[in-house]
C-alpha cells in the first residue's frame, strides 16, 4: 500500500499464530500497526512469559524503542493468524520530524512514563502469582494432620495438581516457588525412600507471615512490628517474663501490675524508668500492649503470642526480603 503524501511504501508482514514479532531486550528498528487479526504483549519472567495485554486492529507496537532507542521492554506474539504494517525507523524519525518539537517532548515524555508502568506491571504480575501460590499452600495446610513438632507433610504431585486445579499454575511455575521458599528456608523438599517428592513446613506460622508480607509488599508497606524498638521489644520480653509469676491469664489476654514491672526495674535508675514508659507508650500505641487504669495502680493487658508474632518477624523478615 502507498503513502501518497511521503512517497514511501509501507511493508506488510505476515505472522502465523504463535510466531514472535519481536523478542524483550532486542534492538527496535521498527514499529507495527495491526492490520488484521491480534498479538499479545508478553514480559519474561521466571515463572515463563507472562501476557501483559492484547493488541488488535489498528492497534500500535514497538514504537516505544523508536522514540528513545532503549531495548524492547516486551515481547510480542501473534495470538492468531496476523498481519501487520511495518514502520521503519527512517520513517518514522521523518514523520516524527513534521510535529513541533513540543509536542515530541510529551511523546517522549508519555513514553519514559509508559516503560516504568509497564516494568511495574510484570512486577505486580510476579508477586501476584508468588502469593496466590503460597495461599494456596496456606489453604491445604489447613486440611493437613501436623506431627508432634507441628510441622506439616504436602504430597508433591497432589500440590502440583492442586495449583493447576484453583489457580492454574503450570508444573514450572510451582517448582519456582516451591524454590523460592526452599531457598528462603520456609519450607523443606524432601523424597523419603518409596513416598515420592514431599513438601514439608517445619513452621505454618512462618509461611502465614511470609503470605502476608508479600501483601504488605504489594502495596509497599511492612509489617508494624518491623519498626519497633529493640528496647521495645526487649521490655515486652520482661512483661512476659515477671507474668510467669505474678500475672493473671484473663479471657482477653494476661495481665501484669504496672507496679511490679516498675519494681523489677528499679534497679537501672529514674531515667531507665522514664525509657522504658516511652517503650511501653510505643508498644501500647501500635496495639501489641494495652495499659488499663486501676484504683491504685495501672494494668498492663497483653497476648502472649503478639511477642512470639514480633520475635519470628524480626528472625525471618531477612530472609523474607532476599533477594533470587
């Protein structure tokens, strides 16, 4: 077909379902305007290729790569039988040429931004498939007899048909999580003689927390517990400690007199005394104490496990957090 007005003719090119038009990360010396049938957009991950969009006709691809020379940021597949108009970079540069230098700032602009949404999409998508995964594993470790150590046993194949079941995770993609975990030391894979491939969680509360800070990730927030003082923590350890002995386990948690901490730290003097009431003021503000007046004296309300929930996170927040 011609372009009367630039005299230059546009090259079709014919794709067949499933053929690649162009891979991620190569060179881009050409854009491509659907003009029959559709392609799907796809970024590389770990897990294979995951669709980010689907284009179709009249629809444009590749002309971020001709705007600031930067590689592919996607790949682009044919979802059916498809043609499409090739635009060269002359072309493209020549027409680019005919519009005021304003507006290819914005065009420039609009895409520098496109490229970062598009990167934090495909991250969006991985951690999505990551937690859905380890979910899904909280949700049949539910179903799940422990042993007296209260670690839980997950037969392999019975996973793998499970994850393809509910959320329609291929075999590979629930080997790489089952790596990541590994790696992370939340989970064991182990292969007793006669039993096959076994999935063993020494600590389901660790994989509770592990679900959940990826939640937190997502949304770029952290566990509350992560910001709290090591003096903080370590006061709340001695509240647990004195309760052994002097506090009273109620329906809502156990209680200590406020005095008998206070008598416990009388030996670090007046202005240890006035840190540890900026620490406990802390611990009562994020939730994990709750001080209560008292004719004579205050009470201190607490759960045990709010302590044991702030030392697991403060030992596997780290190992949360590495990096693959």
């Amino acid at each position: 077909m011609a372009e009367t007005g630039n005299r230059f003719t546009q090259n079709v090119r014919y794709l067949k379902k499933g053929d690649i038009l162009f891979e991620e990360n190569s060179d881009g010396r050409e854009l491509y305007i659907i003009q029959q049938g559709k392609v799907g957009v796809y970024k590389n991950s770990p897990h294979g290729r995951i669709e980010l969009a689907t284009i179709e006709k009249n629809g444009v691809v590749g002309e971020m790569s001709l705007l600031d020379d930067q590689p592919r940021s996607a790949t682009v597949i044919a979802g059916e039988d498809s043609s499409v108009v090739v635009i060269n970079k002359a072309i493209f540069n020549q027409t680019l040429q005919q519009i005021p230098s304003w507006l290819s700032s914005i065009i420039k602009i609009v895409i520098s931004r496109l490229r970062e949404t598009n990167s934090r999409i495909g991250e969006s998508m991985l951690q999505h498939k990551e937690h859905g995964f380890v979910s899904l594993l909280l949700l049949l470790s539910k179903v799940i007899q422990s042993d007296k150590n209260g670690a839980l046993t997950l037969d392999y194949k019975y996973l793998l048909t499970e994850s393809n079941h509910v959320s329609r995770l291929s075999a590979k993609e629930v080997n790489f999580s089952l790596s990541q975990l590994e790696n992370r030391k939340i989970i064991r894979i182990e292969e007793p003689q006669g039993k096959g491939k076994m999935i063993v969680i020494d600590d389901p509360q660790v994989l509770k927390l592990y679900c959940e800070y990826l939640e937190l990730k997502r949304d770029n927030r952290n566990f509350l517990e992560a910001d709290i003082s090591q003096e903080s923590v370590a006061l709340f350890s001695n509240i647990a400690y004195l309760a052994q002995k002097s506090g009273i386990e109620t329906e809502n948690g156990t209680t200590l007199s406020k005095a008998v901490l206070i008598n416990d730290l009388r030996d670090e003097g007046l202005e240890k005394i006035e840190a540890h009431e900026k620490n406990l003021q802390e611990l009562d503000k994020i939730g994990l104490i709750e001080t209560l007046p008292d004719d004579q004296d205050s009470i201190i309300l607490f759960k045990k496990e709010n302590l044991i929930r702030i030392k697991k996170i403060n030992e596997w927040l780290p190992q949360f957090k590495l990096e693959m």
